[in-house]
C-alpha cells in the first residue's frame, strides 16, 4: 500500500443489515435454541441493500472503506466471497473471534479506537443503535442504518448473546 493510500481515511462499515439484508435469515434466532450454524449458514444468501452498497462504492472515492462485522471469525471466506460477489469495495475485514461473546458496542468499538490510533476515522456506518451510541460518545463521527427491515432478535443477540 502506498504512503498516500494509507494516509487516505478510513469510512469503517458494519455488514449485516448495514450491506446486506438478513431477513431471510431471522427465522434462525427465533428458534430456543437459537440456531446459529443456521443463521451464518444462511449469510451467503443475503441479498445486497441498495442504499448501503451505493454508500460504500460512493465512499470508496475519498476513503479507504474496511468492514467491522460482529461476525464470527469462521464466516470469514463466506464473507469475502459475499463482499465480492456484490462488487463492494476491497479491504480489509475486521471480525469477531469465534468465542468472543462481548456486546458488539464492545468489541466494535476496541477496533475503531486501535484503527484510530494510526489513521483518521471518518465514519462508521452501523445498524447496531447501542454500537452507534458508544462509537458517537466515543467520538466517532456515525451514520445509523436504518435503510433495513426490523430485526428485533438480531438486536438482542448482538447486544445480549454476543454472537452478531
């Protein structure tokens, strides 16, 4: 990477329900137990969100776009296979541990101050409200994705389960 691509700042993004649209996946996490295998099993299938891929393309421009997914570390191919298929920008995709069970306003947000530390962070682009909240008081400049449907169980996994 050249001196001037790393001094290009970074527009971090958020991949489910932020680029892609897990609705079809829900169904998994209404389940007790909630089927996890099922629902990031099911991830390859989602489909793009319009507003979130032109944002990112759009982003693309000025910014070095990376992803920040609460996704764990073994969806990690699926995931990349996904972010090409959908002609998102390349670059770099932070995920969470496979055992890590923290909220995701917690784990997101150690990766945006490290990111902090040596490049300027323009933006995070999440539909995770907490996670917004505690990048916001943080500092962080955000943008909230609200361009998806509801996910009401995604919610209280991501923040209760620590698995999204």
């Amino acid at each position: 990477m050249s001196d001037s691509a790393r001094r290009r700042p970074l527009a971090v993004f958020d991949i489910d329900n932020t680029l892609s649209d897990t609705a079809h996946r829900q169904h998994f996490l209404e389940r007790r137990p909630r089927d996890w295998k099922g629902f990031f099993g099911a991830a390859p299938d989602d489909p793009p969100l319009t507003h979130g891929v032109s944002l990112a393309l759009a982003s693309a421009h000025e910014c070095e776009v990376v992803y920040l997914t609460g996704r764990p570390e073994r969806c990690r191919a699926d995931t990349l296979e996904w972010l090409e298929r959908h002609g998102l920008p390349e670059g770099r995709v932070w995920m969470r541990g496979n055992q890590d069970r923290r909220p995701a306003r917690t784990t997101k947000l150690e990766v945006l101050q490290r990111l902090a530390r040596s490049r300027d962070v323009r933006v995070l682009v999440d539909d995770d409200e907490l996670v917004c909240q505690a990048a916001r008081a943080a500092g962080f400049t955000v943008l909230l994705a609200e361009w998806a449907a509801e996910a009401p169980e995604l919610k209280v996994a991501q923040e209760g389960e620590g698995r999204t």
